[in-house]
C-alpha cells in the first residue's frame, strides 16, 4: 500500500462524509414527496475513470448505477468544464428508468478533472402520458412519453441553460415542484463538489489517487474474504413477477444462477437464462438489473464491504442483449421498474437456500395502493393542482439466519402521517401491522402492515400497480411464505371493502378509501424450531394470533392473553412439536 493505514481510514470517511452531506442537503431541500423520504433519492461519487467511489441510498435499484451513468457523461462530453452540470435519465445510457432525474457535476482541481458527484431523485412526473412513474401498459418508450434527458448540459460555469429548463417547465405536471427538486439536485452535487475540492487541496492530487488504488485494493480484499467463506458450487433460483393482464397473464418467471468460487474468491449472478424484453415498461434497464443484483449479494454476505468499484471485482453478473433483466434493447419500455425489487429479493433467497447461514427469505416489495401517485387539487391552496407520490405502505423485510425481519428494515422509508396530511389533501385512516402475515420459520419475515386513506374534499385519483398478489414472498431453507398483499377500496365504515385489481386507475370520492393488506417477508429456518419464548413475544405483541402459533410453529399456552399470564405450555408445547408439520 502507498498510503498510510491511517490516513486510509480518514480519507475514506472524509469522502463518505462528503456523500452523506449531499444526501442530508437533499433531503431538506427537496420540495416533492418523493425527496422527503431517504429511500426517494441517491447520492454519490466516482472518478474521472468512472470507478464508484462511496454511495448512499436506501433503494438498491439506485445504490450501484453511478459509475454508468458518469460513463456516459465522459463518453459524450470531451469538452467538460468546471462549473458544468448534466442532467441525465436516459435508462439506455446508464440510468435506471425514465422518473429517476440526475444531476452530473463533473469536479476539477487544477484544471484536472478528478471526480464526478452524481445526484439522484425518483420523480413522481417525468412528463409521461400518465403521471405515474411507473406505467406497466405502454408498448414502447414513444407510447410511454417521458422526457428522455441523454445526460445533457443543464448548467455551464454554474449557470442554468434555460432552454433545458424550460423544455422540462413545459411538460411536467407540477413545474415548480420540478424545479425545485431539480434545485436541490444541484445544490447537492455542488456540496459534493465543494467537498471534495476541499480534499484534493489538503492532501494534493497525487495522494488522493494513490488513496483511492488503495482503497479499491482493500475493498476488493474485503469482498474476496467475504467470498471464501462460501462453499464451492451452484444454485438456481426460481422467482416471480404478478401477472400483467394483456401482456403477460401468467406471470414474469425469473431464473437467476449463483455460483460461489472460493477458490478464486468470486461470486458469479448469471441472468441470461430469462425471457425477451416484452412490449411493455416491465423491461429493466442494465443499470437497475446490475444495481438490485450486485446489492442483494452485498446484502447476503454480511455487513462491513465497502460497496465500490473496488469490491465489485469479486462480483460477476451476466447480462445478454435484448433480455427482460439483462440489457433492453431500444425501445423497449423501462418505465416501471418493477422488475428489479424481484430480482433482489430472488438473488438473496437463492443464496440462502445455497448457503445456509448466509442470504435471507424474500422480503415484500415496495408496490400497491399505498405506494400510489395521487392526483388531484387542494383547496387549502386556492385549489392547487396536486401531483405526488405516496410510501404510507411497508416493505417489510425478509428473515435470515440469526435476525427476525423488521417491519421499518426494508430499503423504504415510510411516509409520516401527518406530514402526508400536511402535505396532501388525503387523509389516512389506517396504517397497522398485519397479524399473521409474516413468514414464518425459526427466524420469521416481518409482518405486512394494512393502509387505507381517501381524499379530505374533493376527488382524489390514485394510480398504482401492485407484486405479491399472486406470488407472495417466499421463504428460505424450510422457512414459510407470507401473506399476499390485497389491494383493496371501501367506505369510511369499511362495510364494503373490495379486493380490486393489482394495477389501476381509481378515482374517489369523498368517504371513499383505497389502502392494501400489505404480504409480509419470507421466514427463514423450520418454524418448529423457533425459541418458544420467541413466539410467546410474538403473540404478545400482536404479530401472530394464538391459533397461527399452535398450528404453524406448534406452541401451546397456559393462561389468558393478559399480558404477564400467558405462558408457553412446554409439555403441550413438547408433543405437538413431535407431531408432523401441517406447512
């Protein structure tokens, strides 16, 4: 190593710190929905040789993108300036989909371009024909309509081009709201830019590259433990999509191979053996396959790799042309994105059923009713047309082997209450946890929760689309599946609440409500050998009712259900235990 062991560690936080910065600068600047939550955008670094430096995002479709997207800003820029700002989110130039907005500062010292700071922010309009960002009927990227920015100037010496934005004011829903996101994009990735211009003067150029050959080397090393630790061989997992009425009735099957490599410290995520893009905007883009992939093995191996070019060494994902996850040929559709939440979850569970000890079961994915794009108007401001996008919803995550899955551990935050209601003239009237949704097994999935909101005044459209309907979260080595979302409308007294159809359209009116019993997270382990004292909790606090801990986990009680009298029955508790698994 040419640089000191210390001095590593310093510079490596002081860059982490940097994206942390940006990220802190977004979240309260941002003027949408979407940037009011951690999980709505992304920050990070790379170099001038587009090798990802340090990320942080809670979305793993955003996490490990950045590197193709500044590939695409040095390819098609030769002439890049200080001061320059791109805005880019072409998803065939290195972007995930069409509503992902990014903000490209290129860095220089000394004339000599040394890094890039990318923003990222998902938006709820990106001037589609529909204003959901996530529209699954449209046949091709003219059908979908979204403005395509191919990673364009948006700012010379830090200076808006107005032609750029007022191309953008002209065709999106909500053009203040747009521009002000757009405003703390670039705010972000000028704080980037300030930071890290602060560091190559302190340290000089030379140090920070032989800083960052250093730090890739570590992280690779980190990476190729982590690799070692894992038995030689194969698996082939097998997932699934919802189906999508006319186009794919049956379902997206998904086949994704995982073969571990100790020997030569490399994990392969071979995805080539799945179906041709479809006319639709389910296809998913290069970057949003590799970034789900490459996040759900980080995730299975354990915590403490630092997640770079560096460590992405150790990791090999093949893709092929012309492929539903893979690289969609244009112009294919890429607007929903969908995809890449299955892709993850399958990845992970595919591991742990290869490699017990590592991976997790599937975790419920971030879709339905309470993840709508509510359109409307708001009377509290003159009537003000609305456009934004709700989390009320959770995606509760997965078990793995040593922790239960957590209703708040999943990669999205949720949207606050009472924020939402400031925000948005909706009102919630119901978010709970789901009792006996969650997967069950020695270490159980997190328990699904149910929303329900309706307009506050007036008429309140939402669009949606909705996984797990058909094909709930699996579980993984003999672990359960959790319950299926059901995406739902009622009345306010919820005496005619209707299961409606996973994607949709739906107006309301005053009084009525639309809301999802959300699916759980796959468990992990044979829920017969979870810790009786375990369950007891469980049914304490309202996850699993006392028939579902009889019949599924086979422990008996003595005692009421008061709290401190409920007991586990451990003779009862004992034989039902020796008595064969009804799951």
């Amino acid at each position: 190593m040419r640089t000191d062991p210390i001095l590593l560690a310093v510079l490596a936080d002081r860059l982490a710190g940097a994206v942390r910065e940006m990220g802190r600068s977004l979240l309260r600047t941002g003027s949408s929905g979407m940037l009011a939550r951690e999980s709505g955008f992304s920050c990070a670094v790379t170099t001038e040789a587009n090798d990802l430096v340090a990320t942080t995002s809670a979305s793993p479709g955003q996490l490990f993108g950045a590197q193709l997207m500044s590939e695409s800003l040095t390819e098609l820029h030769p002439d890049l300036a200080d001061g320059d700002a791109y805005l880019h989110n072409d998803p065939y130039l290195g972007n995930s989909h069409p509503a992902d907005h990014t903000v490209l500062v290129p860095i220089f010292h000394d004339g000599e371009h040394v890094f890039t700071a990318l923003a990222k922010a998902h938006q709820a309009d990106a001037g589609a024909a529909d204003p959901f960002s996530g529209q699954l009927h449209t046949s091709d990227v003219y059908h979908d309509g979204a403005l395509i920015f191919p990673c364009v100037r948006i700012q010379r010496d830090r200076a808006d081009v107005d032609d750029m934005v007022r191309l953008c004011r002209a065709r999106i829903r909500r053009p203040d709201r747009w521009y002000a996101d757009y405003r703390g994009l670039v705010a972000a990735a000028r704080i980037g830019e300030t930071r890290l211009t602060e560091l190559c003067s302190r340290y000089g150029v030379r140090v920070v590259r032989d800083f960052l050959a250093d730090w890739f080397d570590y992280s690779e090393t980190r990476m190729a433990h982590a690799v070692e630790r894992l038995p030689a061989g194969t698996v082939t997992g097998y997932g699934a999509h919802d189906p999508v009425d006319g186009v794919l009735p049956d379902g997206i099957p998904l086949n994704v191979t995982v073969t571990a490599d100790p020997a030569d410290a490399r994990i392969t995520v071979d995805l080539r053996d799945n179906i041709d893009c479809v006319p639709a905007g389910l296809n998913e883009s290069e970057a949003r396959t590799v970034s789900s992939t490459v996040a759900a093995v980080f995730a299975s191996l354990g915590p403490g790799i630092p997640a770079n070019s560096g460590s992405f060494r150790r990791v090999r994902v093949l893709l092929r042309d012309n492929c539903i996850i893979g690289r969609p040929a244009f112009p294919h559709s890429v607007s929903a994105a969908t995809l890449a939440d299955r892709l993850a979850v399958t990845t992970e569970r595919t591991i742990a059923d290869g490699w017990d000890g590592f991976g997790a079961g599937e975790a419920a994915t971030g879709l339905g009713p309470g993840y709508a794009v509510v359109t409307g108007v708001d009377r509290r401001r003159g009537h003000e047309p609305v456009t934004d996008q709700l989390h009320l919803g959770s995606r509760s995550s997965a078990a793995t082997s040593t922790t239960d899955g957590l209703v708040t551990g999943g990669p999205t935050a949720r949207d606050s209450v009472e924020l939402v209601e400031l925000r948005l003239p909706i009102r919630v009237e119901e978010v709970r946890v789901r009792q006996d949704s969650e997967g069950a097994g020695r270490r159980r999935g997190a328990p699904g929760l149910t929303v329900r909101y309706g307009p506050k005044w007036d008429e309140l459209t939402a669009s949606y689309t909705t996984d797990d309907v058909s094909f709930p979260p699996h579980g993984a080595q003999g672990g359960g599946a959790a319950a299926r979302t059901v995406p739902f409308r009622s009345d306010r007294d919820r005496t005619d609440e209707t299961e409606i159809a996973p994607i949709g359209r739906v107006e309301l009116a005053p009084g009525e409500l639309i809301g999802q019993h959300h699916a759980g997270g796959g468990g992990y382990g044979d829920p017969r050998t979870r810790e009786p004292e375990r369950v007891l909790d469980d049914v304490l606090a309202g996850i699993v009712s006392i028939d579902r801990a009889i019949e599924i986990y086979r422990v008996a009680f003595a005692g009421t259900g008061v709290r401190g009298t409920l007991v586990v029955d451990e003779a009862a508790t004992a034989r039902l235990r020796g008595a064969p698994n009804p799951v």
